[in-house]
C-alpha cells in the first residue's frame, strides 16, 4: 500500500476549454482578446496569479490592473466545470488504485474553491480524502511545501507523484519523490528534457505502472 499524489490540471482533468472561456469572458469586458486554447494551455500550472500575469501581458493589458482582473478571474472560475471531462481512463484507473489499499490525494496550483467545485461536479470528490490547492499554502510547486504536505496529510508509506508539466516535474525533484509524467496533458517541454521516473500516455496503463514503480523502489 502506498500514497499515490495527483496534480489536477492537464493530468486527471481536461479543464483548459473552461479555463478559456472564463479567461475570454473577463477579456470581453476589458475590450480585449479572444485568446486561442493553445494559449490558455500555454498560461496554466503555475497557478491563477501566473496565468492572469500572461494573459494580460499577451492582450497588453498594464501590470497595474493584475489585482482587479485576477479578482473578475476569481469570481467566474469557481463556476467554470461544464466543458471539463476527466482524461479518458481517469476513473477506473483511480477505482483500481483506490481498491488496492492505495491512499490518493490531489496537489494542484489551482485554487482551492474552483478545484473543490470541478471534483464535486465531477464526482471526484469522494476519491481523495487530501486536496490542496495553490492557496492553501504561502508556497505553490514548483516548490516542494505543497507536495510533501499533501503525502504527509495522508500518511506513511511508499510515495509517487503523477503530473503533466515542468512545475510537477520540477516539484517531485525538489521533494526527492518517484515522478510519472502524463504525457498528453499542458507540458511544453520535451519528455526527454523533463525529469521522470516514468512516462504514461493513457490511464489504463497507470495501475500496473505504479505497480512496477513500486516494486522497483522497494
Ligand atoms: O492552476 C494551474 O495553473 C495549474 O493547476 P495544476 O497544478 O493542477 O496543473
Ligand atoms: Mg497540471
């Protein structure tokens, strides 16, 4: 039995579509955009503070208006979950894990209040009994505060981190945590240029891949 942490954007949710639409809809109400989905996904994972930084500087919108946006990004994102699916394979690969005895927990950059609601809508919710979002502690990742809290909330035992991009990588390496990388979510970054235990390209392979890792580390 191990505790097994996952990062939520671009690794168990395809949330960049609504992501988007909340970015486009707060740019509609400066006179400004649309940005384009590759440039939403290009503005995610480190955390709502990063991501309205980059979306103002690709519209040209001034650093003296970030407070007032990020606050309008705030207030429409808790809301935003309708055109956000898990990854094909999320479920059952957490089902699986879940009835072998794994602890599972979530350590994303995204706050906690959109990041409850997008579980709950999604019935997530009940899988993890850890979460914590990019304002539940003064760090985010890439430091390693927030990923070794979310382990030690859950408990002993072996320890893996599953993301998708640099932040996690970055994230796991700093925490000295086994790393397997989501490769068809928001990275940028080639896999080979990313620090990584393992790759995995489809859920379905994630149970017999955390099995081997385990084994491997044991
Ligand atoms: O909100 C973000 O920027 C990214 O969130 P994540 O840490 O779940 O990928
Ligand atoms: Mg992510």
């Amino acid at each position: 039995m191990a505790q097994i942490v996952f990062d939520l954007d671009g690794t168990l949710i395809d949330s960049a579509p609504d992501i988007r639409q909340v970015a486009n809809t707060v740019l509609e109400a400066e006179g400004k955009g649309p940005v384009s989905l590759a440039q939403a996904i290009s503005f995610l994972g480190s955390g709502t503070h990063v991501l309205v930084q980059q979306m103002r500087d690709t519209v040209g919108i001034p650093d003296s208006e970030q407070d007032r946006i990020l606050k309008a990004f705030h207030t429409l994102y808790e809301g935003a979950f309708d055109l956000t699916e898990p990854y094909s394979g999320v479920r059952s690969a957490l089902d699986t894990l879940a009835t072998q005895g794994h602890g599972l927990g979530i350590c994303t950059n995204k706050p906690m209040r959109p990041c409850r609601a997008v579980l709950k809508h999604l019935k997530l919710d009940v899988v993890f009994p850890v979460v914590l979002g990019g304002d539940s502690l003064p760090e985010r990742k890439p430091h390693p505060a927030p990923l070794l809290a979310t382990f030690d909330a859950l408990g002993t035992g072996q320890r893996i981190y599953v993301g998708d991009s640099e932040v996690d990588a970055e994230t796991a390496e700093r925490a000295g945590i086994p790393f397997l990388l989501f490769t068809q979510g928001y990275r940028k970054t080639a896999v080979e240029d990313l620090p990584h235990t393992a790759t995995f390209d489809d859920f379905s392979a994630l149970p017999d891949l955390i099995a081997d890792t385990l084994a491997a580390a044991s």
